[in-house]
C-alpha cells in the first residue's frame, strides 16, 4: 500500500465523519424542542466537524506551510463558539425562549427571581425616601 | 493618558500569539518576516491597548497536552452523543440548569473553564457570577440530580485540570490539599 491511499483514505473518513456533525447539527435544529437543547446541536458538533474538515484539508494540500493557518482558523472557531452560544443562550434565557417542563431542575430561576426581588425592594425603599 | 503599565513579560504570551498568526496567515515563517511580523505586533500592541490578562505566572506543559488529547476524546464523544440525541431523543430530551461554584476566583481561570465546558457537546454556559464564580451551566439529557451531580463534578474536574496548566501558586496547594482530604 503506498503511502498516498492511506491519505487519502484518511482524509476520505474525516471529510464524511465532519460532514456527518454538520448533519448532526441540521438534525438536532429540526428536532430539538427549545432553543437552549437547539444551541446545543447548532453549536457544538462543529468543533469536531471542522476539526475533521480542516484535518482533512491539510493532508491533502500535501503541504506544511498549511498546517498553521488551519491550526489558526480552528483555534479562532475555538474562541469565539462559546462566546456566540453563551449570548444566545443567556439572551434566551432572559427572554424565557424556554420550555421549564422539559427542565428537570433549574437551578438558576431562584437566583433570578431573588436578584429581581431584590431590586424590587430596593426600588420601593428608594421612592419612600 | 493614565495606563497600568505592563511588563514585557506579561505581554510576551500575547506578542508570540501575534507573530505566530502572521507567520500563519502569509504562510512564511522565514526569520525576516518573522522579525516584521514582530514589529507589527509591538505596535498594534501599543496602539491597540487592552487591559492585560492576569496570568497565573506557570504553564504547566507536561499537564497540557494530556488535558488537550482528554479533551479532544470529549468532544469526539459527545458530538456522537449529540448527534444520536438529536435522532432517537428529539422533542423529548430532558435538560437542566446547574449551579457550579468554582475553586478559582481568576477571571483567565474561570473564562477558560466556561470556554472548555461549552466546546464539550452537552453543555452551556447560560450564566456567569462574577461576584461568587458560579457558573449556570446548561445541560442537555439531565434527567435526574444523579445527571446533575455528574455534570457538576465533569465541571470541578475541567477546573482542576485547568488550575493544574496554569492556575497560581495558591490555587493550586488549595487543590492539592482538597484531593489529599
């Protein structure tokens, strides 16, 4: 076997395995009830589906110099996924884009509605003044 | 104007940083381009002045690597796990908000726990508390508290790990101490 099918069967598995994540998260967008579980799907897979894609792409550019700049659109998806899933889902959670059934346990809403309290009895102090 | 001066050395991570995605974006890494992406990147860092990360002042290299190859086996994982989710649950997954306090009160410390936690599928950072470091973690398929303490415990570990990289001196003789109790 010479080394080239290896590559290129490598690259072959990781093409349609990143590919596969990308369908993941179309899957995960349609089926998903609530935006929090649909964030999960549109985000996450992602990493590896882009990861695997970008792997692919530098074996088979057969060249080094590639390596890096891939390394650093990779490292960058990294920095900046969480920070766009993390707005999104605070946003949503603010705007109650949330189905509290479908929570086993929410552990923040008593924060929230002490916070709010709070504020509440603050504002009610400062009009008796 | 009125600016907390920084040594070089705290600024150092961040210049390599920079040299190292001019080296990758013009694909050059030959020692004369190396040395003008250098100057580009004092003056952008000089110009373009941002309030300086507070690093822990230790890079534990031989700790790194196995936490990335760790991490990188979660992701693989979990994005399995998400995806047969998505097919066999759908409409019906269960999902949870939890309540993590963290070790660490470093902002660099508990930003890269939340960063780690939310590229792992399954879960997501829907709030932070600065005040008491508590993140409110999303998470999906958590059914019951045994579910939850599971993902309570995956987040103090990724913390852990994290302190053991590149958290400070203190944090980590506290860690050290709690897993020896």
């Amino acid at each position: 076997m010479n080394p080239d099918t290896v590559i290129d069967a490598v690259s072959a598995v990781f093409m349609v395995t990143g590919a596969l994540m990308s369908l993941a998260a179309a899957i995960g967008l349609l089926r998903f009830p609530d935006l929090m579980s649909r964030m999960h799907a549109a985000t996450k897979p992602q990493v590896l589906g882009l990861f695997l894609l970008l792997a692919a792409l530098g074996l088979q550019m057969r060249t080094w110099s590639v390596w890096p700049v891939l390394l650093v659109a990779w490292l960058f998806q990294l920095l900046t996924v969480p920070v766009s899933a993390h707005m999104v889902g605070r946003a949503g959670y603010r705007t109650k884009h949330l189905h509290p059934e479908l929570l086993s346990s929410d552990e923040l809403e008593a924060v929230v509605q002490k916070a709010a309290q709070q504020a509440a009895t603050h504002g009610a102090d400062d009009d008796d003044r | 104007m009125n600016r907390k001066r920084i040594s070089l050395r705290q600024e150092l991570p961040l210049l390599v940083w920079l040299v190292f995605v001019w080296g990758a974006l013009w694909q050059n890494f030959s020692p004369g381009n190396l040395l003008f992406g250098a100057l580009i990147a004092v003056l952008v860092a000089r110009i373009f002045y941002l309030p300086p990360v507070e690093l822990g002042g230790r890079f534990n290299v031989l700790r790194a690597v196995p936490f990335a190859l760790i991490f990188l086996g979660k992701v693989v994982a979990a994005s399995f796990q998400v995806l047969y989710l998505a097919v066999v649950r759908g409409p019906n997954v269960v999902s949870a908000v939890v309540a993590v306090p963290l070790r660490s009160h470093s902002d660099l410390l508990v930003t890269a726990t939340g960063h780690v936690i939310s590229l792992i599928p399954g879960s997501l950072v829907v709030e932070v508390d600065r005040s008491t470091s508590t993140l409110y973690i999303h998470g999906i398929n958590v059914r019951n508290a045994e579910d939850a303490a599971k993902l309570r415990k995956e987040v103090r570990d990724t913390e852990a790990g994290l302190i053991r990289i590149m958290g400070t001196k203190a944090e980590l003789s506290a860690l050290t101490l709690e897993t020896a109790a």
